[in-house]
C-alpha cells in the first residue's frame, strides 16, 4: 500500500524534473500532501470560466480562485488570488479579473489554468515548513503565521524526522502557544491534529530527499482539525 500511495508524489516530482521546474505548483503540492495524509482545502484546477463555475457547484460555496503558473510564485502578489466568491457570477468575474492582473503582472507568464478551491473558515494560522540543510539535513518549522514569524521570529526547529514529542515541543515551546491553546474568544486549537502534519511532514521530506524547501502557509488551526490553504515545494 505504501508504495502504491508514493507513486503519485514520485511521479510529480519526476514531472516537474523533466519540465526543468524547480518550484512545484500549488495543485501538485497539495496532491504530494495529500499522499501523506495532510489535510488541504479541496480544489480542482479549471480551464475555463464554464468549467470554474461547474467546480465551485461541486465544492460548494464561498470558493476562492487562484492563478496556476509556473511564472506566478507568490501568487497575490501578481493579483492571483481572489477569496469569498459566493456565486457563479462572482467565479465568473474573478476569473477574468485574475488572467487580466496576472497579464499586467508578467505579460510572457504560462498560464496551466485557474484554481478553484473550498474557501477555509479563518481561524489561527499557523506555518509548517521544511528545508533542507546543508549540514543537518531535512529540518522542520513550525510557527504562528503573520508577525509572529516575519517580525518576531518565534519559531522552532527539529531535524527530520521527528517523534510525536518533538512535534508536541515545536508547537507548545513558542512564546505564542497560549494563542493556540485558547485565548480570550479564540477556542482551543486542535493540537493533535498539529502534531500530526508535522509529523507527515517529516516523512514526506525524509522520503523525498529531492525536496529542497516546504512551505505550507497558511495551515488554519481548528478547534477540530486543521486545513493547509497554500503549500509550495521547491525542489533542489
Ligand atoms: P500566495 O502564493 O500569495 O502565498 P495563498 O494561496 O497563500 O497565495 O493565498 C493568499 C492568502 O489568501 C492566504 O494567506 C489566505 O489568507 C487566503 N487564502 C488563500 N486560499 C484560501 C482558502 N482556500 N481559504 C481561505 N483563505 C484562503
Ligand atoms: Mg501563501
């Protein structure tokens, strides 16, 4: 069964060689993801405005559209993401409005087509990542997204792989952890559900030693469960 599951992350991954691609595009990610039983938002990639709208039916509203490009990394920089579409009509436009920002943006960009995803119920955001260093090997990351990585720097590491009680001590030894572990209105999060895509993370990296960097931001943190929105794999 192991083996069956790996062959579409090996197969991705082979693909994107073979494109000269480094960077694997969100849907692919979210796939190799998948494989390793970390919970993503659902999605479908769409080739036109007809075939968006008849995904988002099937997904079911509010839905968010995202550019896939291999010329488009962060995508809402290049005006690529459009959230809280509520309608048909909503799809239609964000649609054509994303093709048009992207086309500003990188006029030459290759275009794979248009993602259309379960739009996520906001809650904590938190950032799983991994990267592959040089000394140490595959490492991982965990933090609170928003300031308390970019400007606080509160995050932890542990070389790959980990056990259940190094995943346990990366997310309760940040000086954030009482905003996970319910907070003034805010619940308490899922901190199982944590644990476990910290720890598929760490298999999915060991077992793909080819994964340069990981970076699933945000993953939302639920009273029950948790949800990756984005995810990027570079490849080295
Ligand atoms: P980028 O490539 O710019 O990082 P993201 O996919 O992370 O693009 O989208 C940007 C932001 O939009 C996310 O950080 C998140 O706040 C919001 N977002 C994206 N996808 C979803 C989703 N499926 N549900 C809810 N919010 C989303
Ligand atoms: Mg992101």
């Amino acid at each position: 069964m192991g083996e069956c599951r790996l062959k579409q992350t090996t197969k991705i991954i082979n693909q994107a060689k073979k494109e000269g691609r480094k960077a694997l595009l969100e849907p692919e990610a979210k796939l190799i993801c998948m494989e390793y039983g970390i919970p993503v938002t659902k999605f479908k990639v769409a080739s036109n405005e007809t075939q968006a709208e008849a995904y988002a039916d099937e997904i079911g509203y509010p839905v968010v559209l995202k550019i896939v490009s291999p010329d488009v990394i962060h995508k809402s920089d290049a005006g690529g993401v459009i959230v809280n579409l509520k309608n048909a009509s909503d799809v239609g436009n964000a649609y054509r409005k994303i093709l048009e920002n992207v086309k500003k943006y990188n006029a030459t960009a290759k275009i794979v087509g248009i993602l259309v995803q379960e739009m996520a119920p906001s809650s904590t955001e938190t950032i799983v990542g991994a990267i592959k260093d040089p000394q140490f090997g595959q490492t991982i990351m965990f933090g609170l997204g928003g300031i308390f990585v970019e400007l606080l720097k509160d995050v932890n590491f542990r070389i790959a792989p980990i056990t259940a009680d190094d995943a346990k001590e990366m997310i309760t030894q940040l000086k954030a952890y009482p905003l996970l572990n319910g907070f003034r209105n805010t619940p308490p999060a899922d901190i199982d559900a944590l644990i476990g895509i910290l720890m598929s993370t760490s298999r999915l990296v060991i077992e793909n030693p080819e994964i340069k960097e990981l970076d699933l931001n945000p993953v939302l943190a639920y009273q029950t469960g948790a949800k990756t929105v984005d995810a990027r794999i570079i490849l080295e």
